[in-house]
C-alpha cells in the first residue's frame, strides 16, 4: 500500500483531497497545520531541530 502525507488545514478543500486519495488505495496521515501562522526562519528552525 502507497503511503502519503496530507497537510490538514481543517477545511473542505484538505479533507476532499484526503478522502479521495484514501478512495484510490492510499494509507493517507494528516498533519494538521493552522494557516494562520507565520512562516519564518524561527519556525523552520524549531520544526529541524524537532525532527532530529
């Protein structure tokens, strides 16, 4: 089985794309994200140090 990962903002528009790719076979993963937020160089550099 295909494996994907979806950002998930909590609208129609992620959930649709999910839904549809879960139809086509694939093991799908939300990562919920708020769109609001500010993407910097603070941000990226919490997320690097987070996935070591």
């Amino acid at each position: 089985m295909k494996k994907v990962l979806v950002l998930y903002s909590g609208g129609k528009d992620s959930m649709l794309s999910a839904m549809l790719l879960i139809e086509q076979g694939y093991q799908v993963f939300l990562v919920h994200y708020d769109n609001s937020l500010e993407i910097g160089n603070h941000n990226v550099n919490n997320w690097c140090s987070y996935r070591k």
